[in-house]
C-alpha cells in the first residue's frame, strides 16, 4: 500500500507517476499529506522523474512555514495509490451500536405503567444523547487567482485590500506572487470558508471592487473540506 519507501528508486518511481496528474498529495493546496511524503525523503528526485522534482521543489518552498499546512499528519502507508485506509465504515458501526443501546419499542408483552415510564425514560435520555452531538458546518478550501492592471500595480497593497475582506465564515491562509507574463504577477491567496455563510460569487464581487489595483479574480481550486 502507499508509494512503498520513497529512499528508493522503486518509490520514487511511483510516487512520481502519482503525480503525473496531480499537484499535491491531497487535494488542491499544500497540506500535511504533503509534509509527510516529503520528510520520507531522502533528498530531491532525479531530473528523469519529472513529476516527482516538480512537487518536491513546490512543497520544498513551505518548508519554513510547514506547521501551518492545514490537515493532520498521518502514516506514510496512509497516502498514495491505494493508500488511504477507509475509516469511514467504522464510524456508523459505532453510531448503530451507539443507538442499539436504547430500546425504543421494547417487548411484546403487555405494558404496564412501569414498563411505560422505563420506556419514556429511556425515549428522553436518546433524544437528549442526540441533540448534545455538535452539527457537522460544511466548510471548503478555495485558491484564487487575483490579477492586476499591470506590472505597475503595487502587489502588495492590492494584497493588502483583499485581507482587509473580513467576513464570518471566512478565514484567510496563505498567499504567493505568481508571474502571468510581461513582467506581471498574480496574487494567488487561499482561504477557508463556511459554504452557508460564505460564496464564490461574494467573494467576486469584494475583491474586484477594489477596481485601482484588480482587474479580475479567478477560483483556481475548490475543495470541500
């Protein structure tokens, strides 16, 4: 399971045809899936893995900064072509067996006023199990690309602007300067939101509002989180 060890060429081998169609591990944006395949490393990939240098020169540039990748670290076996073990399974398994411990309907014998309060008893202590359970908040993982007028246009302060969007729901992450041509650069910033509270659409219509350093704003990933 997973990319095998990644100090050989076999590794290596897969993990770079695993990034053939990929930027990261998981994902649209550096995490700690990343971090965790990096570390296995023993040092950049040959010139002939093209895939493979690629991501690991991409990643090598979080490195000061690898702490605050979003996501949880886990086993190396855990990531790559097969490699994600399915927990999902378990976790109605438990909810059943959470839920088969109260007896809703109870036997079949005739009830009486003791059975009766048993029943609503354990009826009030299951409704009141389920509504302590937190509601799960949809969230997702956007990159955006914002594009200025020219190359003229300060970078910075147009950065700026767009941090000074504070929204509820909405949390800022990290941010790059990439070259688009003629001497421009893109802003590409990430950010998490709350999908009920926050879309791609309003974030659109904020950003380019800033109409003396944006010309337009483009969602280069989503990823539902």
């Amino acid at each position: 399971m997973g990319f095998g060890d990644l100090k050989t060429p076999a590794g290596l081998k897969v993990l770079n045809e695993f990034l053939t169609d990929k930027s990261y591990i998981e994902g649209y944006v550096p995490s700690q899936a990343d971090n965790a395949v990096f570390d296995a490393l023993s040092g950049a990939p040959p010139a002939d893995l093209c895939h493979a240098l690629r991501w690991y020169n991409h990643i090598k540039s979080y490195q000061k900064e690898k702490g605050s990748l979003p996501g949880v670290k886990k086993p190396l076996g855990q990531y790559g072509p097969a490699g994600v073990q399915d927990t999902t399974a378990a976790a109605p398994a438990a909810a059943d067996e959470d839920d088969d411990d109260i007896d809703l309907f109870g036997s079949d014998e005739e009830e009486d006023e003791e059975s009766k309060k048993i029943k609503e008893e354990r009826l009030a202590a299951y409704n009141a199990k389920k509504a302590k359970k937190p509601a799960l908040i949809a969230k997702s993982s956007i990159l955006l690309d914002v594009k200025p007028w020219d190359d003229e246009t300060d970078m910075a302060k147009l950065e700026e602007c767009v941090r000074s969007i504070q929204l509820d729901g909405l949390v800022w992450g990290q941010s790059k300067l990439l070259p688009v041509g003629y001497g421009i650069k893109k802003l590409q910033i990430a950010c998490v939101v709350e999908d009920d509270k926050v879309g791609t659409d309003q974030l659109e219509e904020l950003i380019t509002a800033f109409e003396d350093y944006v010309q337009s704003m483009d969602v280069a990933a989503f990823n539902k989180i």
